[in-house]
C-alpha cells in the first residue's frame, strides 16, 4: 500500500454499515419528523402539517437520496411477492371495518347525516319522507326545531338536497343492518381494482401500489364513514379499467360500459363525475385519433352518456322539486344559480392561499412520503404503457383544479376528501416511480427495502394518528344518542348544542325513520325552552328527553311532559 492512501473498507465494515448505521440515521429522522407532527396535531397547532412537511423534505429527502445513490447493484430483482398485497388488503378490511362499525351513529363529515336520512327513505321503498310539522312550501323557511342538515323540507315532503345515487347505495347498507360496512367494502374494492390497473407494469408494480394505497391513512379515513368518495372513486377506477380495455382490444362495447359507468358517477357525486368523464374523454379521442370509425363511435357513446345523465338529472328534479331544470340542492340554496362554483381570478387567488393550499398539504402528509415526486419521475421516464400512465396521473391533478373553482370548504381531515377520487390511479403512478427510480439507479435490494420500510413507517404513523380523530368525532354522537336512548326512552327527543372541535352539531343528528309519525321515537332539533311542549303537541309526543351539548364539553340531559291541547294529535 503506497504511504497516504488508507485501505479500502473492508467488506464486512460496509455491512455493518448497510445493516446498522444507514437504518438508524433514517430512522431517527423519521422518528423526528412523525413525533414533531404528532406532538403539535394533539396540541391543536394549525401548523403541524407544515412543519412535518419542511422536516421530512429538508431532513429526510436528502438523506434516503443519499442512500440509494452511494452504492450501487446491476441486479434489481423483485421486491414485493403477492402474499404482502393480499395481506394488506385482507388487514385494511379488518381495520377499516372495525373503525367503520365505531362511525356508526356518527356524522364525521356534515353530509353524512343527509345521506343516511335519504338512504333510510329509499330502504323503506320511498322517495320522501312526510314533512314535519312547521314545513313550508319555502324550505329556507323551517323553523329550528325541524332544521336538519343539508336536508329540504317542504309542503311536498322532506328529503337529501344531494343526488340519488350514493344514497341508494348505502340503502342497501340498511336493509342489511350493516350501513356503516359499505365503505369499508368500497375501500378493498379500490384496492382490488388497483391492483388490476397496475397489471400491465407487472407484479411488483400491482403488489407496491396496493401496499401504498393500503397502508395510507388518506385511504382508510375516507373509507369509513357514510361519505360518498370511496364508492365514487370505486366507479372511477371501474371506468378507468374499461377504458383501458377498450382502447387496447379497440372494441367499442368496452368504451360504452366506460362512459355507461361515467354517467353513474355524476349520479353520485356531479362535479368529480365530470372532472372524471373529462379524463376518459381526453384519453379516447387520443387514442382512436388516427382510426375515424372508432373515434366516431366512441364521441357518439360519450354523447349517449351524456344524454343520460342530463336526462336522469332532469328526472330527480322534476321527482323531488317539480321542475326539471331545479335541482334539489338549487331549491335547498334558493337559488337557480350555482354559488359554490366561481370563475373569479381574485376569490380563485384568495381560495388557493387560505383554504386550498392547507387541504393540498394536509393531503400530501398522508399519501406516500415523496410520492408526488415518485410520480413526477414516473411520468418523465416512463417508456412502458406510457400514455395509460399519464391517464392515471391525469385525474388527481385535474380534481385539484377543479376544486380550486369552489368557494367553500369541505371540513375534511386527514387528507382532502374533494381529491380522494383521483388518489387510487395515482398511487400505481407513484409506485411506478419508485420502481423505475430505484431500478435506474441500481439501488441494491436491501437498500431499496430498508427504505421502503421507512416510509411505510411514517405512513402508518400517521394511520395511528387519524384513527383518533374518527374515534374523537364519533365519540360526542356515540354519547349523545348514548343518552338519548336510555331508558326509559321518551317517545321525543331534542337535541342541542354544537361543538366545532369535535366537528359536532345537533342538526346532523337526524336519525329519524321515514315515517316518523308511527315510529317509536322522533328526533328534532332543540328549539329552546319556550319552543319544546309547543313541537311536543305537534308531533302527539307528550314525553319528551332533552339532550344538550354545553361548551364545557358536557352534556346536560332532562326529561319532562307536556298535557296537549285535546285537538292535537295523539301518538
């Protein structure tokens, strides 16, 4: 050894470093980054996300770079067989039921009330359900008593100001005792669904999309609950494997089931159905270009399914609100106009920097750790099914913009519930990205799974972190109708009270039956002390239970009776 120059490492001192000291710097940035977060989210700091997000791209990113880049391996051989994809999608079903059955007679988001009330009506083999009293051809107008969230209630009965199709869906939900388990079913559904969309970049690509998508706390969140998004985004991957079909065998049975399942989703959700019916639209008249037949017959399907969804909206309209051109939720606005919706430069500015912006990053925290930039590399090196990769990544950027047009917020957590649609196609892009990252710069195996095992550690740190916030919200409900259902249960009960910590509220607690005159409770909201003997008498109910959410974060409950006028109706 000539003087100067020191003696290579030995062989067994990089293994020691390949096992022990690589796995222990990343896990301790990993560990910094997720406890930082952790430790301000439970202190009801606003900027926990942002705070994770600049630790985890300073510290983190660098380092697993650093990582893959410092030695390298010709070989790349499979990282995942398909016993991890199938247990990770047998464990999310578990989880997500159980979380899911914990979200019964709960309403973590405002809407999920006004979708279990309608899915009630529709088990029992309505359309509507008959007014409460107090109802008036102006259901702006209801009184407080019977004024239940995002429902309408007029002289001409009382139902969901949304559309019709989610809530037949979770119908199914109630004839079989079980609504709080459809969600969760849509959510291994996706998973299945994704796993046979990442077909065409083989196994490995299948097996990591699935772990990815299974192990994200965005996923389970918006798989439980009575939310529409995890059955609109099952349709959307529905439409997106039909496409693909299609455009492949170049059959046009197959691009008709496509645009058929299309316009099942503005049935459920009209503005993601949209956004999504856009994607496919792009990616047909790519990819029939050049062969006018198929072209011709593809635009005429798109139209075929156009035409239907305009004439099913025009149906509910004129079953609900007697004029086809007024929707539901037009009638619930008082307004033919659509408010939520705006073209505004200045509003669409002031929309991305104080609302959108924090819903963006929020979302990021819980996808797969650098996954936007594992997609963005996917889609700059890809050469395999090229274009069917762009049309995945297509959607989640679109559902951004899209929503950016909103006005109004969406009161989600852990994650944007207004992107998830477009977040199934989007984890195979980011799995392709991993591969073809790792692949391209030769990163040995044990590296590439060391690393691997870091960021799904941080993934289901943060499922650790979101089951909480489902059991918080849930738990105020679960006491609430705790209190109002024991017993001796009065035939009446009232509730009051709000808290927006815990997103609570007495008008999402409608859990009334559709005919609520011959069922053995009814539920309304607590018009205060001078207005409950008088809404006792109206609805014939002579006992009666009050159950109050104070802001010290109790509840107050009484019970009293009330002798009715010998005209009022009787129970």
């Amino acid at each position: 050894m000539l003087p100067g120059l020191s003696a290579p490492p030995a062989q067994n001192e990089l293994s020691r470093v390949d096992r022990w000291l690589w796995p222990a710097v990343l896990a301790f940035v990993v560990a910094i980054s997720v406890l930082s977060y952790v430790l301000l989210h439970r202190a009801g700091n606003t900027h926990a996300t942002i705070v994770f997000l600049a630790l985890f791209y300073i510290l983190a990113l660098p380092l697993f770079a650093l990582y893959w880049r410092t030695r390298n391996d010709s070989t790349q051989p499979d990282l995942l067989s398909r016993k991890w994809s199938a247990t990770a999608i047998i464990l999310f079903g578990v989880l997500a039921g159980s979380i899911g059955k914990t979200a019964d007679h709960a309403a973590l988001i405002t809407d999920e009330s006004s979708y279990l009330f309608q899915a009630r009506i529709f088990a029992a083999g309505k359309l509507k359900a008959a007014p409460l009293p107090g109802a008036s051809a102006n259901p702006k107008a209801a009184p407080t008593a019977i004024s239940f969230a995002q429902t309408i209630q007029n002289d001409k009965g009382w139902f969901s100001k949304y559309p019709p199709g989610w809530p037949s869906i979770l119908a199914i939900g109630y004839l079989l005792h079980c609504p709080w388990l459809i969600n969760p079913l849509f959510g291994v559904v996706q998973l299945l669904l994704i796993f046979c969309l990442a077909r065409s970049w083989g196994a490995t690509t299948q097996n990591l999309a699935v772990l990815m998508a299974a192990t994200s706390a965005y996923f389970l969140v918006e798989s439980v609950g009575a939310m529409s998004h995890a059955a609109e985004s099952t349709v959307t991957l529905f439409a997106i494997l039909t496409l693909f079909r299609g455009t492949r065998e170049r059959r046009l049975r197959w691009i008709a089931v496509c645009f058929f399942l299309v316009a099942c989703a503005t049935e459920i959700r009209p503005y993601t159905g949209a956004v999504v019916g856009l994607v496919c639209t792009i990616s047909v008249i790519v990819e029939f270009r050049h062969n006018r037949k198929l072209l011709s017959g593809a635009l005429a399907i798109l139209c075929g399914s156009a035409v239907l969804a305009i004439a099913s909206f025009m149906l509910t309209n004129r079953l609900y609100t007697g004029d086809p051109l007024l929707s539901p939720y037009a009638l619930f606005e008082g307004t033919r106009k659509i408010r939520e919706i705006t073209f505004n430069p200045r509003i669409i500015t002031y929309n991305i920097l104080n609302t959108w912006r924090w819903s963006v990053a929020d979302t990021i925290r819980v996808s797969f750790p650098f996954g936007f930039l594992f997609a963005a590399y996917a889609l700059w090196k890809e050469k395999q099914h090229r274009a069917q990769l762009v049309y995945l990544a297509l959607l989640f950027p679109l559902l951004v913009l899209a929503y950016f047009l909103q006005i109004e917020g969406s009161s989600s957590f852990d994650g944007e519930r207004y992107y998830f649609e477009g977040f199934g196609a989007f984890t195979i892009v980011v799995a392709r990205g991993f591969l073809l990252l790792t692949a391209n710069w030769k990163v040995p195996r044990a590296r590439v799974i060391t690393a691997l095992l870091a960021m799904l550690a941080v993934q289901l740190a943060m499922v650790i972190d979101a089951i909480p916030d489902v059991e918080s919200r849930a738990a105020v409900y679960h006491e609430s109708y705790r209190l109002a259902q024991a017993a001796p249960r009065p035939p009446l009960i009232f509730f009051g009270g709000a808290s927006e910590r815990f997103a609570f509220a007495s008008t999402h607690e409608n859990w009334n039956a559709p005919d609520w005159r011959s069922a053995p409770v009814v539920y309304l909201n607590d018009p205060g002390p001078s207005g409950r003997d008088e809404y006792a008498c109206l609805v014939g109910r002579t006992a009666y239970r009050v159950v109050d959410y104070e802001p010290s974060g109790r509840f107050l409950v009484s019970n009293s009776t009330v002798v009715c006028p010998s005209k009022s109706p009787s129970h």
